[in-house]
C-alpha cells in the first residue's frame, strides 16, 4: 500500500529516531563501548581537545545569535583563534597555496566551459558546486603534475612554492570579468544571514568534531603507517630533492598515490604540520562535498546542515585524520564526482551539463590516481552516470559522447603515465597488488593477493555498525558511528516521492556498491569513499521534510543531533593509540618530543644517524617501524618484503651473515626483543660482534656496522701500496709524519660506495684529516675531506671516512695526514671496504 504523502514526513522522523535510539541502546545501555574510558582520563585524554572545541563553537554561536551590535564576523572569532593557536603560520600558508593554486586552475577551465555552454547565470548552487569542483578538479591535476615531479631532482620547497605562484597568475589571467561573477550568488552565504537555531543545533556537533581533528594536526606523526611509509616519501625527496621509485626499495611506491603527493609537496614547504593539515583540510572538503550534496537532495539548507554533521562526527575520521592517510583525498574526489552527478540531474539540457560532465572525469581521474580501487568506482559511477543521463537529457547520446571523451583525456593524462610506470618498472601496474595475475618478480605473488576477505552477508551494515570487530577486525566496534543505517529509512521513503526517485536510484547504487566493496575488502578505511557518499545521499533524502510543519520535523532535527551526539561520544573507538593524547603534547614542544620519542622512537633514531658525517645511508629495520628518512631504509615488514623473506629463512648465524652483507647495512635498529622472536637468535651475538658502536634508544638499539657487514666487498691494493696496508691493518701502530697514502681498486661497476675506517692516536691539539679521492682512468670523480679531533697521543680514537662511487670509478685514494702537517700521528688496525649497490637486481637475488 503506498503511504500517504502527508505520513510521509513522519515515517521517515520516526525511522531516523529509530536509528538514533538503536545506537542508544547498543553502544550506551546494553553493551556501552569499550572506548569510553577514555572520556574518564579527563585533560589527560582526547577530551581535552574535544572540550576546547565545545567551548569555541558555542561561544561562536552565542555571538552569532546575539550579535550584541558588533559585526557578524565576530562570531567566528572564538574558532578562529583556537585554530591559530593549534596551526602554525607555516603549515597554514603551505597548505592554502596549495588549495588557492588549486581552486584557481579548476575554476579557469569550468567557468569558460560554463560560459561557453550557457548563457544563463549560475544559480546559488551551482555556485557553490562550481567553487567545490573548481578545488577538487585542480588539486586531481596537481596530484599527477607533481608526482612527475618527483622523478626529477627539482622538489625545493622554492620550487613548489614558485610552481603554485605561476599557476595561480596564469589561471588569473585566464579568468575573465563574466567568469567571476558566477560566484556572485555566494554573497547570500556570507554570515549576515539571519539566525536560525535550527541550523545552528544542526551544525554544533560537526563543528566541534572538525575543530577536534584540526586541533590534532599540531601533535607529531605517529601513525605505524604514516612513519613506515609516507614520510619516508617526504624525507626522502626533501633530502634528494626526488623520490626514487624504485620497487625494490619501497613495495608501496609505485602503486597509484597521487593524493600523497599532494602531501610531499606541502611537506616540503611547510614540514610535518603542513602534510598533517593538508589530510585534514581534505577531510574538510569531503565534508562539504557531502554536505552540498545532501543540499542539493533536499533542497534545503537545513539538510545540508544535518549531513555535515552527521557524517563530520563518524569516529574513522579520528583515524583517517588525526593520522596520515590518503582516504580523505580519495573522498573529496568521490564526493565531487557525486556532486557534479546530482548537477547532471539539475538539468534536462545537454550543453548545460558540460561542465559537471567534466568535473566529473576530472574528479573520477584524480581517486583513480590517488588509489588504484577507484578504478571499480570509476565504472560504477560511469555507468550509473550513462543510466541518469538517459532518463533525464533532452540529448542524452550528446551527453554520454562528452563524458566518455571527457573520461578518456582525463585518465590518459592523470592515470595512465602512472600506471604505465608502475607496469614498465615492476611489471605490475598497480604494484604490489593483485600480484597473483601480474607476477611482479619484486614481491611474492601469495602476498597481498587482492581481492581480500571480506564480509559478505544480509546484515553487512548492522554488522559494520555493532559487530565492527568481526566485521572488520581492524577496527574497533563503534568506529563506524551510526550513519549508514540511514540509508535504509531514506531509500524505502524516497521510493514514493517522484521528484527524489532519481537522487534515490543514485543511493542505491552506491549502496550496492558498498556492499560488493565489502565482499572484497572490509577495512572500513578503504570503504570510507563510498561510505561517504551513500550518507550525504541518505540524508539529503531524509532531510526532504525538514522544514514541514508539526512535530515530525522537530522530531527528525533531534534524532539527527542525538545520532551526531552519539557518534561524537563514540569517537575515540575511530582511532588506535590517538585517543590517549591531550592538548599538552599538541601545544608544548617538551611535551611533543616526549611523545614522539615513546610512541615514534625510531623518528629520533633517524634523526640521529642523519645528524651523523657519514649519514648511515643505509638502515636496516629490524621488528621495528622506520620513521620519517632521508636514507635508504630496509625492514622485516611488507615494504621491503623479499629482505624480509631473506631474514626469515636466515636460521644460522653464516645464513644471518650471508644475509647481512648482502644488504650491507651501515645501521642495524633492533625492536624490542619481545617483537623479534621469529630472528634467529645468533644474530644478537653476530650484531654485537660487528658493531663498531652501539647506542641505546627506549626500546631499541642502533648498531653502527662495521666493514664486514656494512662494506664487505674487499679491494684489491696496486702494489705501490700493499705493504703499507699490511702494516696498518694490524695492531702495531704506523707513524707517519707528514701523510699516509693507500690506493685501493675495484673492477665492479655494481659497486656504489667505498668507505675506510682505523684507529689513530695524535697530539689533543691537532686535527687528523682524511682525504678519500675517487677516480677513473684520466678523471677524478669525488674529493672528500673528512676531519676529526685528535684525543692526544697516548688515547687511540676510532674514525671512517666513505665517498660515493659513480659509474666507471676504478680507484680510490686515502691520504691521512695532520692539519698542520708537521705533527706525528699513528695509525692502526686499518680496514677498508665497497658497498654493492641496492638496486632492482640485488633486491631480485635476495
């Protein structure tokens, strides 16, 4: 029987009342969360930033109501000053270069195709769509623009800083006065809008959520992830000035990863904040993507208002924001996509659907850049597209011809370079996944075999809401909050109302495609894209009745905050170890390094043995996590997985050392004992044998390698300088007063660095100087100079010296000698040795 429209409304009030009393229930009387001990630790806790941002929105929505006769921007004082408080003036320019860069070139290209397409103005929506789009179609240009950057040694923070400066011109020069006032219906948004304590109860929640995780922005990196993998990127081109994208140094590296760089590039300018705020920035443009697309669903901005909150306070943003992660890039493309959808259904007309046409290959091509599982939304979304434009498009083949050329430019240019990269240098294009079909010899093809296990069942979204943990075992129950419940209520009340019949057909194939998605990957991190959009589109269907007379509207605002209220107190089951952090470690410099120290430890190893002369190119990370890195980095996780195959099957201590020098680390960084069980044990004596220092760290220990391990490649010596290495490798001591010469050959063109070290004795007031010369036949590649302090004659001190061996290098030669040359020193238990270089085909013979 179909109900009647006037019961409507209160069918779907009471349906999100039923939600909202169902999370009631579940996580608060019958089985209250787990999580919820942190809310008990006070200012020790995450609630210490939650409570500053409780303070600053109610403050600011006091004065916005009140107003107490001084101007309307008052009332964003209280958050404005929270946040800068919280954001640095470096991170904070960074990042807004960035987005301005962005939102400048995007802009240029859809305001001319609407002028070209259309004589009419645009409405207020679409002014807001196009401003939103105009953001996320630059930003997907800048994600593979600045991934071919990274091949070149180019990446310096002037650089990056000059290339958004130039842009930003160009795209203003292009933008004509008729282009500009597009944007002319954005003035009915300023905050001289009248009050309304609808809207402001509506929003609260969300706001206070956001301010929480951009309030978290200022605490360091701590992610197991974000320390292993994504900063490495950033030290490494900060360091190199390039990433290397070499699949043997870096599993993940060659998989598309557009929205990281768009983080690198922001590191470079403004360091670690400025990537942290970046991920939270794009948080914000997800959430305005959704909100403006349940906007446009319900017409009305009171829904735009309930979805912002309802999908600002889901607890996964807690991880997915307050740690480094590429998935809020992800969403804010998929949510643009999905709004330049719903602009599509805004018109019958062909040529006024030529730019949301556009921004949508555009966003589709910048997720798929991003991450390689876009790809399947890529289709769902082409063809859902395709169905949409059929039902409501005077010329509908027009339409489909646009967005498939569109489609095809789009991805030819953001996509495939690289993807065609991945698959020339790994032979696997999205390497290393679904190595089972591409057979990359770089990692093990039973590894990471995708699709993963996933769930599949009638009950997937209860399950994902109250069972989270066998759901996803990943995540904590609660982490979900309560929003994709939603969409149940919304698609069965939207199927009788024929003008939302449409924005519903879209719901339910998001949905859908939600479910599949899970059948092959419940992590509800990768699911979160499409979780998004299925939540806008389920409130904006919801919030249809928002503004209808009677209690079913009152009702159906307070479910919504009550359901933003409990997925608020729910937030700390979004996160792992975040939820213990407080305000002080976000705010006092002391307090921070002590938590990086206990929660990051090997962020201030790395620092350390970058801080060293010689730099320790190479570590090797053993049951540990590497942290941020200008070297090279080897470990015993899924990253440099072959290494780990090796040390694995190393169950002797000559297997372990067979292991050892093939890696040639200069540093080993050992975990707690209790994580490296699976070592064989003969590689704690092995290590401490070889070490020529060992320096203790809070639960690890950094072995400086000697030349064995770390350079066990021997060199021949020319026989002008055999005898004298014989007498100074020993342990009598040679005496030379003016200088020390040794040369040493090499006939391997692997061979990427050669380095000496011995222990020498000289007066306290001198400097003993190496000189490491490398040389071809007829040039001379290298000169370095090396300089340490004598101890004093009768204190023997130990000393390296290394220099880098560029392709064709057949010589090296070592001069020791004093800075005054006329003082006595002595030298001893002299060794020297060549590195092998790391590369494709020492990684293949691991």
């Amino acid at each position: 029987m179909k109900p009647s429209p006037l019961t409507l409304p209160y069918v779907a009030a009471g349906l999100t009342a039923i939600v909202a009393l169902s999370g009631f229930l579940g996580f608060i009387i019958i089985d209250p969360s787990s999580r919820f001990r942190y809310w008990l630790i006070g200012f020790e806790g995450m609630g210490s930033f939650v409570l500053i941002a409780a303070i600053a929105v109610a403050a600011s929505v006091l004065l916005h109501h009140l107003r107490f006769k001084c101007s309307s921007w008052a009332s964003v004082l209280p958050i404005a000053l929270c946040l800068t408080i919280f954001i640095g003036g470096p991170a904070l320019i960074s990042v807004l270069m960035q987005i301005a860069a962005a939102a400048l070139v995007g802009f240029a290209l859809l305001s001319r195709l609407w002028n070209a397409t259309q004589s009419d103005p645009a409405s207020q929506s679409d002014a807001l769509a196009l401003g939103l789009l105009s953001t996320l179609s630059g930003l997907a240009i800048f994600s593979t623009l600045l991934w071919g950057m990274s091949h070149f040694p180019i990446n310096y923070s002037g650089v990056h800083a000059l290339l958004y400066v130039s842009l930003s011109i160009a795209a203003l020069l292009m933008i004509r006065v008729e282009d500009w006032r597009l944007l002319g219906e954005l003035r009915r948004f300023s905050i001289n809008a009248k009050p309304d304590w609808r809207l402001s109860l509506l929003i609260a929640p969300g706001l206070v959520a956001c301010l929480t995780l951009l309030f978290m922005t200022a605490l360091p990196e701590f992610g197991s992830d974000a320390r292993a993998a994504y900063q490495s990127f950033f030290e490494q081109m900060r360091f190199n000035a390039r990433w290397h994208h070499d699949p043997a140094l870096a599993a993940w590296g060659l998989q598309p990863l557009g929205g990281l760089h768009l983080a690198g590039s922001v590191y470079l300018l403004g360091g670690e904040s400025a990537s942290r705020l970046q991920n939270a920035m794009m948080m914000l443009l997800s959430l305005g993507g959704a909100a403006m697309t349940a906007g446009l669903v319900s017409r009305t901005r009171l829904g735009a208002a309930a979805c912002f909150s309802i999908v600002a306070t889901i607890p996964l943003l807690l991880e997915l924001t307050s740690e480094f992660y590429y998935d809020n890039t992800v969403a804010a493309f998929v949510m643009g996509a999905v709004l330049s959808m719903l602009c599509l259904l805004k018109t019958r007309s062909s040529d006024h659907a030529t730019p949301f046409l556009v921004a949508l290959a555009i966003c589709l091509a910048g997720a798929s850049a991003t991450k390689h599982t876009s790809w399947l939304l890529t289709i769902v979304f082409g063809g859902l597209c395709a169905v949409l434009i059929m039902l409501r498009h005077d010329r509908p083949v027009r339409s489909i011809c646009v967005l498939l050329g569109t489609g095809i430019v789009s991805f030819a240019a953001l996509v495939l370079p690289i993807a065609t990269f991945a698959y020339v240098t790994s032979g696997n294009p999205v390497f290393p996944y679904y190595n089972q079909i591409f057979q990359s010899p770089f990692y093990p093809p039973e590894q990471h075999s995708t699709p993963h296990t996933g769930y599949v069942g009638w009950d997937v979204m209860f399950r994902a809401v109250f069972d989270t943990n066998t759901f996803s075992s990943s995540d904590f129950r609660g982490g979900f909050g309560l929003a994709i419940l939603l969409s149940i209520p919304a698609i069965l009340t939207a199927a009788f109302v024929k003008k939302a019949r449409l924005a519903m057909t879209l719901c339910v194939g998001l949905a859908l495609l939600f479910v599949g998605l899970s059948a092959m990957q419940n992590d509800l991190r990768l699911l979160w894209p499409v979780s998004l959009a299925v939540m806008a589109l389920s409130t904006g269907l919801l919030s249809q009745w928002i503004e209808t007379p009677g209690w079913a509207s009152r009702l159906f605002i307070a479910s919504v905050v009550s359901i933003s209220a409990i997925q608020l107190l729910l937030m700390p089951a979004g996160g792992h170890g975040v939820p213990s952090v407080n305000v002080s470690q976000a705010l006092s410099p002391k307090a921070a390094d002590s938590l990086y120290r206990r929660r990051a430890p090997t962020a201030a190893i790395n620092a350390m043995l970058d801080n060293l002369p010689d730099r320790t190119e190479r570590r090797l990370f053993l049951s540990t996590l590497m942290g941020p890195q200008s070297a090279t980095g080897v470990e015993d996780g899924w990253y440099t997985y072959l290494a780990r195959l090796r040390l694995h099957r190393s169950n002797s201590e000559d297997a372990m050392l067979d292991t050892l020098q093939t890696l040639s680390p200069d540093a080993i960084i050992l975990g707690t004992r209790g994580h490296r069980r699976w070592l064989n044990s003969s590689i704690y004596e092995l290590v401490n044998r070889h070490a020529r220092a060992v320096i203790d760290y809070p639960g690890h220990q950094v072995f400086l390698m000697d030349n064995l391990i770390a350079f066990p490649v021997i060199p021949e010596q020319p026989e002008d300088s055999q005898a004298l290495f014989d007498q100074a490798s020993g342990a009598e001591l040679i005496t030379g007063a003016e200088r020390l010469v040794f040369n040493f050959l090499t006939q391997d063109t692997s061979i990427e660095r050669f380095q000496v070290q011995f222990s020498a004795q000289c007066e306290i007031q001198e400097i003993l100087q190496i000189v490491v010369a490398v040389r071809a036949p007829g040039r001379l590649h290298e000169y370095t100079l090396t300089e340490r302090p004598c101890q004093g004659e009768a204190t023997p001190f130990q000393t390296t010296a290394s220099a880098f061996m560029p392709q064709g290098s057949t010589r090296v030669t070592v001069e020791i000698k004093t800075r005054s040359r006329d003082t006595e020193f002595s030298v001893s238990e002299l060794s020297a040795g060549f590195k092998s270089r790391f590369d494709r085909n020492a990684a293949l013979e691991l």
